[in-house]
C-alpha cells in the first residue's frame, strides 16, 4: 500500500513538474472542471482545460 501512495506521489510530482519546466501559456479565465457533488471527499479528478494539452489533477 505505501508503495502504491509512492507511485502516485512521484506521478504527481512528474506532471507538475513536466508542466512547470515546459509550459508557457497561462489558463485564462475561468474553467468548468466538474460539479462539487462528482468527486467525493478525499478524491481525485484527472481533468485537461479545453484547448489545452497539459493534464492537471483535482485533489478535494
């Protein structure tokens, strides 16, 4: 189990830092992601903002 929390520890890290190192463009306004009620407490949603190619991860 911890290794599993590792794995997605270090995903996380990868993506942010991936997005950190290579993007240059700015999210610009407001985007719709999802409704409050679709991602339970404790959750995650994987989401991409429209026009967009960079994968960003929703904890709540």
């Amino acid at each position: 189990m911890i290794l599993f929390f590792e794995g997605l520890m270090t995903g996380s890290r990868l993506v942010a830092a991936k997005v950190y190192l290579t993007s240059n463009e700015e999210v610009a306004g407001e985007h719709f992601i999802c409704k409050k009620g679709d991602v339970l407490s404790g959750g995650t949603r994987g989401f991409v903002i429209e026009g967009g190619m960079v994968p960003y991860i929703l904890f709540v």
